[in-house]
C-alpha cells in the first residue's frame, strides 16, 4: 500500500467533489418547486437532500461505469485521481460563481481524463466507452429531455384549458412537490455514484482493495452524506438561474419539467450512463417553454449555458492535467493546497453579490435577448451577478 495520509487526502478530495456535485446541482431537481412556490427555499433543499441520500443507496451501476468504463484502472495512481479532483472541483466552483447551471458529472470525467492522459497519453484513456458512455448521452440528454417536456407541458395544458387558474396552481404544486422528490432521489442514484467511483479508483490504486473489488459499504456511506450536505446548502445562484433565468414558470410546467427529468434520469441510471442531470434538467425546463403557447423562453441564457457545456469537458480536463504536472513537480500536497486557496478565492468571488434563500426567487432583470448573443461575457450579462448589492440578503454560509 502507498502513502496513507496521500490515499486519505484523496478521499476527502473525492467527497468534497461530491459536497460541490449537491449544492451545484441542487437547482435540478428543485429550481422549479422554488420559482413556483410549490415549496419554500429551505424546504426544497432539506427535502432535496434526504431524497438524495436515499438515492445513493439504490444502484451502483453508475460507480462502475466511473470507476472501470472510462479510463484504465492500470494506469491509476492516487496522484492522477488527485489532479482528476481537483480539476472537477474547480470548474464546479467556477461555474457556481457565475451561476451557470453546468454539469458536475463532465467536469469530473474530464478532470479524470485530462489527468490520465497527462500522465500516460492516449492509451489510458477507454475511448470507446467514454463516447458511448458519456459524449453520447450528453448530446442526446438534452435533446430528449426537450420534447418529453414539451409535449408533456402541451398535454397538461390541453387537459386543463378549462381549469381556472387559482385551482391549476393549487393542484399541480402538489404534484410538483411529488416530481421534485423523484428528481433529487433520481439525482441520488445517478451522482453520488460518481464520487463512489472514484474512491473505487482510488482505493484499488493505493492497495487497500483489489482490482476486482465492489464499493464498500462506508464509501457509500460517505459520499451519500457528503452529496446530501452539499445539496442542504442550496447552490442558491444555479438555482435562480435554472427556475428564473430561461423561462417564466407556472406550476403546470413545473410538474410537467420535474417528471420530465426523473424519468429521463431514472432511466440512464438503469442502463448505467453516466448523464448529467444539469443538461436533463435544463432541456426539461426549456422543453416546458416551447410545450407552452405563447411562452417567453430566454435562448440567450441558453446559449450562454451551451457555450459552458462545451467546453466543461476540456476545461476541467485542462486543470486536472495542469495539477498532476505540480504534483509531478512539487508533489501532492501542493495540490491540494492548490485546492484549498482555488476554493477560498471563489468562495471570496461569491460573496461579492451574494444569492440566497431570500432573494433567490427576485425577479429576472437580465438583457433582453434582443441585445445579448450567445458570444458575449457570461459575467457580464449574469443577472445573479449583477443584480444586487453587497449587503443585500447576505448571511454565512452554514445558515444558507
């Protein structure tokens, strides 16, 4: 067995990607609960991460498509999981700051590659099973994601023309609060698993456990803990993008976006893909603006979250290579020292024009898309970041 105090540094690395995996994705499932007024802030997050716990517990096939489908476990050390982390974690924050819904799940398979390939070139990448395993669905996800909610916005729609309003609103809140838990127990089964993966990868990598061995049972333990803390806090800034940035919702939508989601997710988790909840997500919410006649959809903000897709995977890939060469350089423990003042400097970024339960729920006072393009700044066109001041809402982070 290599150096244990390394194998534990990684392991609390590969958790607090899962701290950042919850409340970065927490808008997935309840972002639209929110926006609706179907829950209250706090009540959505702590439902969200009690479901999300439980779902770690059901499956266990996403951790071996993450530990054993995308890269060669022959050619896994703790120090290529290590800068696989940390460029997974990074881009999470970074896009956390910016409020940019952006999937955790390719920013860790691409940390893990580009730290891979970093270390031993091409070959230790499974090409083939990161195409069909994740390139694929990403580009499918969305897609489908799209014209299931679209149509089954339209469905709800036509079904309850002749509702009044007042009514709609009451009954489909509560069946949002339904979809919402099946999304965040969704969410459970699919990325808490990914963050098991890795400790798989790196546990087999430092000995402790052989090549051929299963997830222990305190490993799930942990990243279920860990996910479900992360989601507690709220990610309030994705969140207020995801409910508010790219369509005006009603609780019809809602209802018909959430169940959208879960049962997309659901269904990856069966046949193992490693799918990003994010892209499902949004293609659900946009999917229940173009099912609604005469919805507003910002396809400017959309672009802007397309552009951050596409290069998720090379980003995050380009930190975790950048980070296993300090570590060959300086050594592991620079890394995550590296870590430790990357996270604090963000985290000081955040708190600059804070986004919280209170104001989560403000209404959406960014560009027209008459005037912004998918091309133009991200920071300068986040309303989240532009919207309010200092001392507007703010509060410490424990209480969020």
């Amino acid at each position: 067995m290599t150096d244990p105090v390394l194998l534990v540094i990684v392991v609390v690395t590969a958790l607090a990607f899962d701290f950042t995996n919850g409340f970065h994705d927490t808008g997935n499932a309840m972002a639209t609960s929110i926006a609706t007024r179907a829950l209250k802030p706090r009540q959505a997050v702590l439902l969200s991460a009690t479901l999300n716990m439980v779902g770690a517990f059901l499956s266990l096939t996403v951790a071996a498509t993450i530990a054993k489908g995308i890269v060669d476990a022959g050619v896994i050390t703790l120090d290529v999981v290590l800068g696989g982390l940390v460029g997974g974690i990074v881009w999470n924050l970074v896009t956390w700051v910016l409020a940019i819904p952006s999937s955790s799940s390719h920013a860790l398979v691409g940390g893990m590659v580009g730290a891979v390939l970093a270390a031993s070139g091409t070959d230790g990448v499974l090409w083939h099973g990161l195409v069909a395993k994740v390139l694929i669905p990403a580009l499918l996800a969305p897609v489908v994601a799209i014209m299931v909610s679209s149509v089954g916005t339209r469905l709800v729609f036509r079904s309850t023309k002749d509702v009044p309003q007042r009514e709609n609103d009451r009954m489909f809140r509560w069946g949002q609060i339904g979809s919402a838990s099946l999304v965040s127990l969704a969410h459970g089964t699919n990325d808490a698993q990914k963050s098991m993966g890795i400790i798989l990868l790196a546990l087999i990598a430092g000995g402790a456990v052989g090549q051929d061995s299963s997830v222990p049972f305190w490993v799930i333990i942990s990243c279920a803990m860990a996910m479900a803390l992360g989601t507690y806090t709220g990610g309030w800034r994705v969140i207020r993008t995801l409910g508010k940035g790219l369509v005006e919702l009603e609780s019809r939508q809602g209802l018909a976006a959430e169940a959208s989601t879960a049962t997309v997710i659901l269904l990856s988790s069966h046949f193992g893909y490693s799918l990003s909840t994010t892209h499902v997500a949004t293609g659900s919410v946009l999917g229940s603006g173009v099912g609604k006649k005469g919805a507003y959809v910002r396809w400017s903000v959309a672009g802007r979250m397309l552009t951050a897709w596409l290069v998720t995977v090379p980003a995050a890939g380009s930190v975790g290579a950048a980070c296993y060469g300090l570590d060959r350089l300086a050594g592991p423990y620079v890394v995550f020292a590296f870590l430790l003042v990357a996270a604090g400097a963000l985290y000081g970024r955040s708190r600059l024009r804070p986004i919280n339960h209170a104001n989560v729920n403000d209404a959406w006072d960014g560009p027209s898309d008459a005037t912004s393009t998918i091309g133009e700044s991200i920071v300068d066109h986040d309303p989240t970041l532009l919207s309010h001041s200092p001392e507007d809402h703010t509060e410490p982070m424990a209480q969020r």
